[in-house]
C-alpha cells in the first residue's frame, strides 16, 4: 500500500501582513508596532541584542524610529506582496498549495485602531488577494494579529494591558468575518499568543519606561487577549457557522537534559509556561499550576464579571502551533556547564546530539513528532502545523538558479515525523511550512534569513528588483503535495 497523507490535507504555506506585504503607508494603512523594528546586524543575530523582539520598548524608542532617517526597518518594505500578490498566488498555485496562510494587518483597516469605520482601501485589498486565491481553489488561513499591533493604540492605550483594546479588537474581527464571508472559513486568533508573555511589545504594544519586563502586565495583558480571542470565535460562529477557529502557539518542547528527577519536574514546569495557553484557550479556563505561579510571583490579574465564563464558553475549534526546535532544560540540582545555543526566544544549553541552523537554531525532526502526540493526547483536538522550516542563507546562481538541498533536507524529514504521527493517532489536518515565499525575519528584521520555496531577489538594506525566483525546493515540494507526500515516504 502506497504511504500518503490523509485525503484532503491542507498542503501550503505560511506568512505574515508585517513581513510580507510591505506597502507600510499605502492606502491609508496606519502605522504598527512592527514598522518600528530595526535590522539586526550579522554580528547581533546569535543574541538578538537590539531586536525589538526582545528588549523591552520604550516610547522613546518609538519615537525615534519613526523619525530616523539612517537606520533600517525592513519590515516596512517586507517582500511587496502588497504589490505583487498575484504573481505569488500563481506561484503557489503552481506548486499546488491547497491552503495558503496569511494575516490581515489590524492597522490596514483600522489605520488607529480605535475608528468606528473601517478603511476601504484596506478591506478591497484582501478581497482581492481572497479572489485571486479563490481563482486557484486555494483556501486561505488567516490571522488576525500577527506581531504587529496599531501604534496608536500603543501610545493612547498603553496597548493590551489596557481592557478597551479588546472591544477595539472585537470590532476589527467582527469587520472583517462580515466583510469576507463565504471567502475564509479558517481564522486564527493571535499568532503565537505565548510569545506576549515573554516580550510584550510587538504583538502587545506594552512599553516599559525602566527597561525591564513586568510579568504583571504582561499577563493582564494576555488575559485581556484571551477574552478577546473568545469574544471573536463566538462572532465568527455567529456570522458564519462554517467558521472554524484556531489558537496558535508557538510550541517550545522541552526536553529534561537528565534523569534527575528535579530535571524531569523542571521540563514538566517549562511545558506548563507554554502550555499554559492552549490550556486556557482549548480547554476554556484557567490551570492551577498557573494560578500557584501568579501567587508566587505576586501577580494579581484583574478579571471582570463574565471573563471565565466567555472563556469556558468559547474554546477554539482547533490549535495550530509553529514548531522550529527544541530546547533542554536543567535544573540548579544537576547543573554542567553546557554549550549555550539560541533559538526563537530561547536561550539554553545546547543538545549534544542535535545539529545546529546558521541562526543557531537546533534542528530536531523527531521532535515534532513527540510534540504532536503530547498536543493530541492532551487536547484531542485537530492539530496544524502552521509554521515551520530553515532559516537560511541561500545563493542566487549567475542562471538564478538556488540550490537548497539544505532546507529539502530538514522538510523532508519534518514531514516524514508528521505522517509518523498521524500514524501514532493524531488528527493533523495541515500543513504550513512558514515564509513560502522569502519574507523578512520576525526577530532580527534581516531579509538574509531566507525560509521560502521562492527567492525574492531583495538584500537586508531593501536592495534588488524584487523578482521572484524558484529554489530546488520549490520543485520538490511540488512533488511532495503533488503525491500527497507517497514521493518521500
Ligand atoms: C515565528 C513567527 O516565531 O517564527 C514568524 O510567527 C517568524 O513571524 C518565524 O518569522 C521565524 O522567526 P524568524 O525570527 O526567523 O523570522
């Protein structure tokens, strides 16, 4: 019997508004939180030092950057999807992509964020990309925040920390499953909603005046997402019952790096950090190992009348995650100096049986694996993988060729892990490798590190045409989705 993935697999791939699209001022979008994030030089990359990402933001250093004339911040130009949406969507197409995952840019539509009315410009340009899209029976996936956030509603607002947001939320999605009704059926809420509890202000629009991070609020403000992120799944059921709505989490497996029973208890408290939010958003409320956390660590959250129960009465209908690496943990009772290794918003020891990507990233196939049977049995709930992949440095050939046999390699072998899994049991209903088509970095703002089945002909300072081009591995994911994964299993 041939090895095939389920019928009707959503073969794609992912992007995002604020790396993708560009077009930062155009048609009335208003300015976001990502417009304000500055390229990392080559020299920064392993610690990320400067990123926005990561460091906490003052007003200051909002200002300054939308007045700076001499620094760099890609992520206004992206790769000019805005531009070209239709070349791209026919690339896709060629390939085969059954689902395309992309997110609308909050700020598109409501340039402020706080307006009653929408911005038609805005709404008409993602009826077009749904147009096209449909034109190929390509069925998009669509976030509705990706790590960018109205910059007005940083500065008015204080961002999430503050309750208002959530109703201007609200609107924005009620807005916009009205407007594309019929045309998206699959939404997902808040891209990597874990990621707020960690940095706060890309996807949060918290600034910290001292610099430092303050848990509190961040909580608050991932409390205030939550509640949103219910509110909008009870609307988009409401306005269409064919609406399925997901979380997404950016899965951070950790592995105990021993048997000390005190390594194998720190790795369970690691997975409650991040699972945390599957538990709230999937299950409908609150765990109680969090709530020991909040005690411990003096934070009291503020919730209204009615909060758990929204929260307990709107559960997602599916979780999706990003999975890139995985990480060890130690705990002080078994400590060795290892070797440090990074990693999407983890630092740690590095795994002495895991190779490394250019970045520094640890590449574990099986990992994804383990990662998908512990989500199901814990959730039993339709699993995508909405984001994962290389982030490499590839070569444009003087044929403009790129011979990535790299980035077929890792694919490869994360996809074969899935079928494994899906034989294991579990219900995966998709797959999104990210950034399809070259974008712009999340964490270091670098065009340099390239994901995509397509090379987009643009260097970090925003240099080059802009041309799209075919990589070895555009072929062979052809292949792959054309075979429903039977040519490499
Ligand atoms: C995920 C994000 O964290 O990782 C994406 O959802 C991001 O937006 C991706 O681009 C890869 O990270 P980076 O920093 O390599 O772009």
């Amino acid at each position: 019997m041939t090895k095939q993935f389920p019928e009707g697999f959503l073969w794609g791939g992912a992007t995002a508004a604020n790396q993708f699209e560009g077009a930062w001022d155009v048609d009335g979008r208003g300015p976001a939180t990502s417009d304000t994030s500055r390229s990392v030089s080559p020299e920064e990359r392993k610690t990320m030092a400067g990123s926005e990402f990561t460091s906490p933001m003052t007003l200051e250093k909002v200002q300054f950057a939308l007045s700076d004339t001499e620094g760099l911040y890609p992520k206004r130009w992206g790769s000019d999807f805005y531009h070209r949406y239709k070349e791209d969507i026919a690339l896709m197409a060629e390939m085969g992509f059954k689902t395309f995952r992309l997110s609308i840019a909050w700020s598109r539509i409501f340039p402020k964020g706080d307006e009653q009315e929408p911005n038609e410009a805005g709404l008409a340009f993602y009826d077009r990309v749904f147009d096209e899209l449909a034109k190929y029976g390509i069925e998009p996936l669509v976030t509705l925040s990706h790590y960018e956030f109205p910059l007005h509603l940083v500065t008015e607002y204080g961002g999430w920390k503050n309750r208002k947001v959530i109703d201007f939320f609200v609107h924005y999605a009620k807005t916009v499953f009205n407007r594309y009704k019929g045309k998206v059926r699959y939404w997902l809420t808040f891209n990597e909603i874990n990621i707020l509890g960690m940095t706060g202000y890309l996807s949060g629009g918290l600034l910290f005046e001292d610099e430092k991070l303050h848990l509190d609020e961040m909580y608050q403000a991932v409390h205030h997402q939550f509640v949103a992120s219910s509110l909008a799944t009870k609307a988009a059921h409401e306005i269409d019952p064919d609406n399925k709505v997901g979380m997404m989490l950016a899965r951070m497996e950790a592995y105990p790096a021993t048997c000390h029973p005190d390594d194998i208890m720190e790795a369970i408290h690691k997975d409650h950090e991040n699972l945390f939010y599957a538990d709230v958003q999937v299950r409908g409320k609150y765990p109680s190992y969090m709530k020991r956390f909040f005690k411990e660590h003096q934070i009291e959250l503020k919730f209204e009348q009615g909060d758990e129960e929204v929260l307990r009465q709107y559960p997602v209908d599916f979780m999706s995650f990003s999975y890139y690496m995985t990480s060890i943990i130690r705990s002080p009772k078994s400590q060795k100096d290892g070797e440090a290794t990074a990693g999407n918003l983890i630092f740690g020891e590095a795994n002495p049986y895991l190779e490394s990507s250019d970045w520094g990233w640890q590449i574990d196939p099986v990992g994804l694996r383990v990662t998908l049977n512990k989500l199901y049995d814990r959730y039993q709930v339709p699993l995508m993988v909405v984001e994962n992949g290389l982030g490499a440095l590839d070569v444009l050939e003087e044929d403009k060729a790129i011979h990535d046999a790299y980035r077929i390699d890792y694919l490869e072998k994360h996809i074969q892990q899935m079928y494994e899994a899906i034989e294991d049991g579990v219900e995966l209903i998709g797959y999104t490798p990210w950034g399809c088509i070259d974008l712009v970095s999340a964490s270091t703002s670098e065009m340099s590190k390239r994901y995509g089945f397509v090379y987009v002909d643009a260097d970090d300072q925003g240099n080059g045409s802009f041309d799209r081009y075919r990589k070895d591995s555009f072929f062979w994911y052809k292949d792959v989705i054309a075979s429903n994964g039977a040519s490499i299993l």
